[in-house]
C-alpha cells in the first residue's frame, strides 16, 4: 500500500522518495530566504521549482534570494517552461512570427504603424523587425498628402 507523505509546513504531498527538507524548503521561501545561498545547488533547484508552483514569479524569487534571474533560470532544467533555454526558444519563436507578419504586411504596403496596430505589437518593435529584415519605410500616404491625415 503506497503510503502519503505530507510536509508539516505546508501540507503538500510529497513523493515517497523525496530527497529534500521540504520544510527548510518552505522557510526558505518565506520567513528565511538567507538560507538559500547555503543549499546545495540541487536544493535551490528545488527551492525555485516549489516557488514557481506555488504562484511565485521568477523575478519575485529573484528579489527575494538577492540573486538575478539569469542566475535563477539556470537553475532550472531545460525543459522546464521558467529556464533560460526556454525563455530564450519561446523568444525566438516570437521573433520569427513577428518577422513574418512584418514581412507579409510590409508587402502590401503598409507602413508601420499600420502593422503595429494589425500585430499587437509596439511600432518600435515592428520597425526593429524591418529594419532587421532589411525594409525600407512605407510612409503613410495619407499624412503626406497637403492638409495632413483626416
């Protein structure tokens, strides 16, 4: 018969073979966050990924443990979606499909703040992609004409 194993701070259930002080786990996270820099580095994998599960962020934590969130992220592992080498494949993603959103509406000639507003996205952010794209600007044909936009 598998038996429950609860933790005494915070009445999660842990699995039968857990390695970690789930308690000192839990103190860490609220009332003594010192004791992070003085865990093994598996324990702090494991201080993050709690935090993370109980709602925290991870610039929260970050500011908490007085350590940058790079610093955090690498903790955590790949396939985690909080990890460095998550963030930085989803933000690449994100780049790719701004990429060819920017792409396809510059070609029918809109200009950028026309594709901002089709996007979501910032007209800042639009015109780095087209610049990194290699576009020339599409001026809005309306504002040039004499009298301005109407």
């Amino acid at each position: 018969m598998n038996r429950i194993t609860l933790c005494p701070a915070c009445l999660t259930v842990l699995p039968e073979d857990y390695p970690y002080d789930h308690v000192a786990i839990d103190r860490t996270l609220t009332t003594q966050p010192e004791r992070f820099t003085g865990m093994a580095r598996p324990e702090r994998r494991e201080v993050i990924i709690t935090g993370l599960n109980r709602g925290m962020s991870i610039k929260t934590l970050a500011a908490l443990f007085h350590h940058g969130t790079a610093t955090l992220q690498a903790l955590l592992p790949e396939e985690h979606p909080a990890s460095a080498v998550s963030v930085r494949n989803r933000r690449a993603a994100e780049r790719l499909a701004l990429d060819t959103a920017v792409q396809a509406l510059w070609s029918e000639g809109l200009p950028d703040t026309d594709i901002s507003l089709r996007t979501g996205r910032s007209v800042y952010a639009v015109a780095d992609a087209r610049r990194r794209l290699g576009l020339p600007t599409h001026t809005n044909r309306r504002a040039v004409t004499f009298g301005g936009a109407r």
